[in-house]
C-alpha cells in the first residue's frame, strides 16, 4: 500500500510528458502519479503585479516548468518495458533544479 516511487522522467519536455502519461495510462498500468510546477521563483516586475518580465518577449509565455512522472518500484520493469515498446525514452534530469549557473555542463572530449 505505501510502495516507494521510483523517478521514471524529469524534464522540462511537455511533450515527452504526454507522451509517457499516455503510454502508461493505455497499457493499463497502476502505481503511476505525474504532474507538473514551476522551480524557479517570480521576479518583482516593478509593479507590485508579480508578472515575471521574461513572459512578454516576441514569441509570449515561455513554458518553464518542470514535469515530471514516478512509478511505484515494483512496476519500475514493466514501466520501462511499455516506454520502450512504444518508441519512448524516459529521461532524469538531475540538475533541472539547480539554477542554470550551478548546472553541471557535458565535459567535451577536448576539454582539460
């Protein structure tokens, strides 16, 4: 009754997200919760309206949050088994907390 949840994807993808959900709910698999909500804080916009600035840019609201789904650990398996089976490659992204200058970058093969 009070399994453990494993991390099965974590990244700001709605996309993949939808993706996944759906998979998962079609196959009929049970044990599975996902959702989704906004890591970084609002800045003041001067106004007192807490409107974050970065929202009204030439292309509108950019999509900032972080979406994620878990599984309970004993349907971790069959819930990978059903992603691969439909094409989908669920991804963890460890860092996507952090803020952007603490991110770990990919170390590149020319790099001391």
């Amino acid at each position: 009754m009070f399994e453990k949840h494993v991390d099965l994807f974590k990244k700001r993808d709605k996309e993949a997200w939808l993706q996944i959900k759906t998979a998962l709910k079609d196959a009929g698999l049970k044990g599975v919760r996902s959702g989704h909500y906004l890591q970084e804080t609002v800045m003041g916009g001067g106004c007192g309206a807490k409107l974050d600035p970065r929202d009204f840019g030439p292309r509108g609201k950019i999509d900032r949050e972080i979406y994620w789904v878990d599984v309970v650990q004993s349907k971790e398996a069959e819930a990978r088994e059903i992603l691969r089976q439909a094409g989908i490659v669920p991804e963890v992204e460890e860092n996507v907390l952090k803020d952007a200058a603490l991110r770990k970058k990919p170390k590149h093969e020319n790099e001391f």
